[in-house]
C-alpha cells in the first residue's frame, strides 16, 4: 500500500511538473523601461545588402524612457519620450538635438524558454516633437523590427533588443519621410500587476 501512494504522489509530482514546465510564463502588467537606441537614415533608402546609398546619409543616437502596458492576452500599449541627436556629418543641414513624446500597440508571446517577443501594430506608433528642428512636427512610423527579450525567473524584469536589421519608414507631418535602419535595447522593471 505504502508502494501504490508513492506511486500515485510520484506520478501526479510529473505532472505538475509537466504541465508546468508545458504552459510559458504569462506576461501581465506595467512595466517602466529605459533603453538606447542608434538610427542610420539614408533619404535615398538602402539596397538589398542594407547599405545606405549614396546621398544624403546621416546617424543619430538617443535614449527612451517609458511604459509598456502587457494586457495579459497577448496585446499591449507603449507610452514614451526620446531624446536623440543627429551627429555630423549632416549632408544639407546642420548637426541638431531633439525630444518626441510617442505611443503605439503592439502584439505579443510569450515562450516556455522563458523569451518574449513583441510586434509593433501597423499605423499605431506616433509621436509628436517637443524640442529641436522639428519642433511641433508629428510623426508616424511603420515597419519597426519585432523585439525579443528575455523574463526574469519572478517576471518582474525584462530585457528586449531588435536582432535583425530592417528597414523602418519615419514619415514627419510636413511630407518628408526618411528610410532608416535603428538598434535598439531595453530594460523594464515592473511597476504593478494591472
């Protein structure tokens, strides 16, 4: 008897640990986030090997302060401000700084190797400029690479970068759009389980 309740204890300890180790880890919650970012912008775009063509071709470099809002059923919303600056060269304009407020949706999974990642949705990511050249301007952005990132063993921080070049459109309220290629990394720590 003593041998047939080990058995049956034994048996349903694998199957929590089973069923466990089957169901990833759920993403629910606020989350504020720091992180860096760095953009090659080339207006002539780039070719299928990712190098800027020649013309007018510039970088910046900034950073991003915010909130990712995971919603706990795979969707979410972003809330943040950036602070860049355009380094020379600066082909036809001068080298400048600037800030933006920015919010967009997202989608997103989580996997049982602990990972998440994240896809911004078409025609949500806008801001609008606060400081700097643009001033007053908004803006739309499309085609921003998925992230992926990683969960600490309590959910209670996360990491994320963009591992694949891609490149994005910024196009600015008075009609000029720029192709360009960013990286980009973050650090969120959770704020509360809403």
């Amino acid at each position: 008897m003593r041998n047939t309740l080990m058995l049956g204890v034994s048996a349903l300890l694998v199957t929590i640990a089973t069923s466990a180790a089957a169901d990833p880890q759920t993403l629910k919650g606020t989350f504020g986030f720091t992180g860096s970012q760095a953009c090659l912008t080339s207006l002539l775009g780039f070719n299928a090997n990712l190098q800027a063509i020649d013309g007018r071709v510039f970088s910046s470099s900034g950073n991003v302060e915010g909130v990712r809002i995971f919603n706990g059923d795979g969707t979410g919303t972003v809330m943040g401000s950036t602070m860049s600056i355009t380094v020379p060269p600066t082909p036809g304009f001068q080298p400048a700084a600037g800030s933006d407020n920015f919010t967009l949706s997202f989608t997103y999974n989580v996997n049982a190797d602990g990972t998440w990642t994240a896809t911004n949705v078409p025609g949500t990511d806008q801001g609008t400029i606060l400081t700097g050249p643009r001033a007053g301007q908004t803006f739309t952005q499309e085609n921003v690479p998925t992230i992926t990132g990683l969960i600490s063993q309590d959910g209670k921080t996360l990491t994320s970068a963009n591992l694949e070049p891609k490149v994005e459109i910024i196009a600015f309220s008075n009609g000029d759009v720029q192709p360009r290629i960013c990286h980009r990394s973050r650090v969120y720590i959770k704020l509360s389980d809403d």
